[in-house]
C-alpha cells in the first residue's frame, strides 16, 4: 500500500527538481546529479571530456550565474514598481467627488457644488440635510467627510472629521476660504471627530495594517523555510498560533503600552490577528501552487504593491487614483483600515462591509491552500510532489493512447 508521503527516493528528487522545484527550506540549493545502484549511491563525477566540452554558455545556464541573473532583473523592475506605485498613488493627491453635506435655505446643492468646483478646481458631491443633527449623524456613519450648516441666526458652520480621513479634512479647512467666498459670510471650521494627540496625521491606522500584512505573510515565509517538515495540521496550527501572538503583539504596542491609539484592544486585536491569518495563507497558496522559489513574487505584487497604497490609510480614497480608490475596498489592507478605524473612533456606527472582505480573504486563502496542498503533497510533511501540472496535462495524451491500442486490438 503505498504512503500519502513516500520517502525522498533520489529518482523522486530528480523528477522534483527538474518538472517543479522543491517545496522545502534548501530549495534553492543545486541538487548533486546521482546514479543509483542496488546497494550505494554515489555522485556521478564528470569526464574530463565532457567537462572540456561545456561551452561557456552551457556553463553559464547550468550554473548558478543563470538564477543569480533572473533574480536580479526581477528585483529590478520590482523595486522600481514599488517606488512607483507608491508615488503614483500618494505622491500628489487629486481630490475627486468628495461627499459633504449641507444643511441650508439659501443655497441648493447643485449651486454649492459648482461654486465649490469653480474656486477650488476639486469636485465635490453635496448631499442635502434638515437638520444639523441629521449632518452630524451622517458624518459619524462616513457617509460625508464633512458639512456645511448655515444656522437660523446668520452663523455658518463647517464640520470636518480628521478621523474621517486627516487628509480630506485638511483639503476642506484649506478651502474655508473659499466657502466664505462663495456664501458671503464667515465660516467657522469644527472638527466633529478629531484624531489622537499622538496620531495628528492619522498614520498610525495605516501602519498596524501594514505591519499585521507584511509580518503575516513574513511569518509564512519563515515558518516554511525553517520547519520545512510540518505536516499539513502542522503548518495550520503554527500559521494560527502565530497570527493571534502577532496580532496582540501590534494591538498592544499601539494601545495599552505607547497610548497612541484608543483602541477598543481585544476587537482589534481579532482584526490584526485576522489580517495576519489571511496574508500569511496566501503566501502558503502561492508556494504550494507554483513553489516556493516564486511564491514571494505574486504575494509581494497583491499586497505591496496593491492592497497597501488603495487601503485609504495614508490617502483617503477619494483622493486616490480611480483603480486605487476601486481596489482598496475589496482588498485585505484597506478593509483593515476601515474596521480598526470604526472600532476606534466610531464605535457606535460600525460597518459590515470590511468584515466581509476579511472573511473572505480568509476562506479562499486559506480554502485554496488546504485543497492545493493536499493534492500535491498529502495531508503529511512534504515528501515528493503527488501530483504535478505537467503529469495532469499528460494524463488526456495517454488516456488516448491507450484508448487507440485497445481499439487496434
């Protein structure tokens, strides 16, 4: 009966290293070239003619120059896509369709918007409301970054909300001016929903967001390299373990030990742990899927590249680029944003929407890893690859063949 894990046969290594590439921690190691007997098993040394035969170009593309060279262009362009990713989408914020509200008698909608439009050069969306407790709620809800209240007696308000989005707020203070302008009276700018003292620029959500996806798919990385043996319940075990440690770990240095979030602990202590959970599986799904030589590429290019400048944490979506502004609400990283700022400064208006993305992220990440792993390696530790891509697509060419013989027969 034969195992879920046969033990590493050298025929198995070579197969692996030549149609896939090894899963475990010394993949990147040249595997020696051996012959096998009934008995022993020695290196297969070369001859000296066959050594003096190798061009230099042979030599170069069996060598490890070859990888060393793909390795080098890749981090190349990566490294100028990181930077330009992160220029493009930050670097000079264009504030578009700003949602404000407005509770007045005297102008409409449509006239504030484009009075607004015309003096700023920013478009704004204007949403009418009765009342000024009817704005203030709408701010709480995040419906609008701010609002435009011209009481009875003549006075003019303009509410702004730093927790909102600290770089929207700052864009609407710098056009009180203008607003002024524009109804013909003094405005005086409140700040409905002020950040913390030691976070005025509202960074710090941006940054425990970062830090739970990046050590969430960093911890992968290391726990496969270094306990390359685990078996499957192993590995899942280990990826949970290390994800609530990790995410306490950023809940509690934020929150109780520098005070530099109010944070509500133990809810965003789950978010953390959860976003951890979600970055490290698809990490696990991509090296199980393509091997781990690669795995780091794609991860790198949904998370760095991606999910971390659309998240809204550093640049209120609104003032993203459209496919960033898009992006960040049905990735990991901006859905962490959004939860762990309702749970810390709008406890009482949370939205379902980010938990949604979260779970999931979870279930297909996690889903696809599961399944792909068991197919090609078993439930156990990592032994030869069951299944390869190239033997599935095989599969159909000998299914026909066979087909045809017994046909002739």
């Amino acid at each position: 009966m034969r195992a879920a894990y046969p033990t590493e046969s050298t025929k198995g290594v070579l197969e692996w290293n030549r149609e896939e590439g090894p899963m475990t921690s010394n993949e990147n190691a040249a595997e020696p070239e051996t012959t096998t007997t009934s008995e022993t098993t020695e290196t297969a040394e070369p001859t000296a003619t066959e050594a003096s035969a190798a061009t230099p170009s042979r030599r170069f593309r069996d060598g490890p120059h070859l990888p060393a060279l793909v390795v080098t262009l890749i981090v190349t362009v990566v490294a100028g896509l990181f930077a330009g990713t992160y220029a493009w989408a930050m670097g000079d914020p264009q504030p578009h369709d700003v949602p404000i509200g407005l509770v007045s008698t005297t102008h409409t909608p449509t006239e504030l918007a484009t009075e607004l439009q015309a003096r700023t050069g920013t478009s704004f969306v204007v949403r009418p409301y009765d009342t000024e407790a009817d704005a203030e709620a709408a701010i709480r809800e995040q419906v609008v970054y701010g609002a435009l209240v011209e009481e009875p007696d003549g006075s003019v308000r303009f509410y702004v909300s730093s927790a909102s989005g600290a770089s929207v707020a700052r864009l609407l203070e710098a056009d009180a001016p203008r607003l002024e302008q524009s109804i013909g009276r003094p405005v005086t700018v409140i700040d409905a929903h002020p950040l913390g003292a030691k976070d005025p620029n509202g960074l710090v959500l941006f940054y425990v967001a970062l830090a739970a996806v990046v050590i969430g798919f960093v911890g992968a990385i290391q726990t496969r390299v270094n306990a390359a043996k685990l078996t499957l319940a192993g590995e899942l075990f280990w990826d949970v373990v290390r994800s609530v440690l990790g995410g306490f770990a950023i809940a509690f240095t934020v929150g109780p030990l520098l005070g530099v979030l109010p944070i509500p602990f133990f809810p965003v202590w789950g978010v953390l742990a959860l976003t951890m959970l979600i970055a490290g599986a698809t990490y696990s799904f991509w090296r199980v899927l393509i091997g781990g030589r690669w795995a780091m590429l794609p991860t790198w290019i949904v998370f760095v590249l991606i999910s971390n400048p659309s998240s809204g944490g550093a640049v209120a979506p609104e003032l993203l680029p459209p496919f960033y502004q898009f992006m960040g609400r049905w990735l990991p990283t901006g859905a962490t944003v959004r939860a762990v700022r309702d749970l810390t400064y709008f406890p009482g208006n949370l939205h379902l929407e980010p938990y949604i993305v979260l779970v999931v992220w979870l279930v297909a990440s996690v889903g696809l890893f599961v399944a792909v792993r068991l197919f090609r390696y078993g439930p156990g530790a990592p032994g030869d690859i069951l299944h390869t891509w190239r033997s599935m697509a095989r599969r159909p060419a000998h299914a026909e063949g066979a087909a045809g013989a017994e046909a002739a027969a």
